[in-house]
C-alpha cells in the first residue's frame, strides 16, 4: 500500500496490520494521486503481493487522471474525498454532510479525538474499524466519500 499521507494513514494502516494480525506493507510518498500510482507501479508486482493500493485524498488533484494511471497498472486507487480524515471520522459518528476542506475535517475529528493533530493512536480506532466500513459503504460519490472500506475489507480477508 502506498499513501499519499506522511503520517496519518501511515500510523492508522501500521495500527491496523499491528492490532489484526494482518500482512500489510506500508509506503509513503507526497505526490500526486498520479504519481504515486507511478511510484507503487516502481516498487511493488503483483507477483510479489496479493494487491497493491493507493491511498489518496481528493484535495486538488485530478483524480480521473489517477484512475485511468491505477487501472492501466492494476493498482487499486482508494480515495477519500475531502481527506483520510473522513475515514477517521466513520469511526465515531455516520457523517453525511459536506466537509468544505481537510481543515474542516480534521475539527469535526477532533470533536471525538481530542488533541488530534497530523499522526495518531491507532488504538482509539480499532474497536470501531468494522462500523466505520458499514457507514463508509452507505456514502455516494463525491464529498463525503471514502473508498478506505475497500481496502480494509480485502486486507482482513487475506
């Protein structure tokens, strides 16, 4: 799995491996959705893991080119729209309103995760992970939305 986040998804997905017993690789880059699905292409085959995943937030990037690069390399292209932090948020309360930004996003978490800053305790997580996928499951397309279930599901049936 690659994420686009320096540290959020990174410490959940580590967490999350950790906690469920589950064989996950984790690699970071800033960059586009674009690019990181170059750079999974570069440094996992398909021969060598059962899947390889993006993990992006829609920001400001042009998500259609993202597509069209992850199903061209068969990567999987998870995206959450406006940010990882919607993801985080499932995990405590059935969001369904729009989220202006990532700033946005992070005080509605911060409501139920106090202090919460970029990087986080796992832990505080991980009893709610399965409820957090029936609610990410419920949303449409567009803002809010997040495809972090996907992954998560395909993880724990591996």
């Amino acid at each position: 799995m690659v994420s686009g986040g320096q540290r959020t998804e990174p410490d959940y997905f580590k967490g999350f491996a950790r906690s469920r017993r589950v064989p996950l690789k984790v690699k970071t880059k800033v960059d586009s959705p674009e690019n990181l699905v170059r750079y999974a292409k570069s440094i996992f085959t398909a021969d060598e893991y059962d899947g390889v995943w993006c993990v992006v937030d829609v920001d400001n990037f042009d998500i259609g080119a993202a597509r069209v690069a992850a199903a061209r390399a068969e990567i999987e292209l998870v995206v959450s729209e406006p940010c990882f932090e919607l993801w985080l948020l499932l995990h405590f309360v059935d969001h369904r309103a729009h989220i202006d930004n990532g700033k946005a996003a992070c005080a509605l978490l911060a409501k139920h995760v106090p202090g919460y800053g970029k990087g986080l305790d796992y832990t505080i997580f991980d009893e709610h992970v399965e409820l957090a996928v029936e609610r990410a499951k419920s949303l449409g397309p567009g803002n809010p939305g997040t495809d972090v279930w996907r992954l998560v599901e395909a993880v724990l049936k591996a």
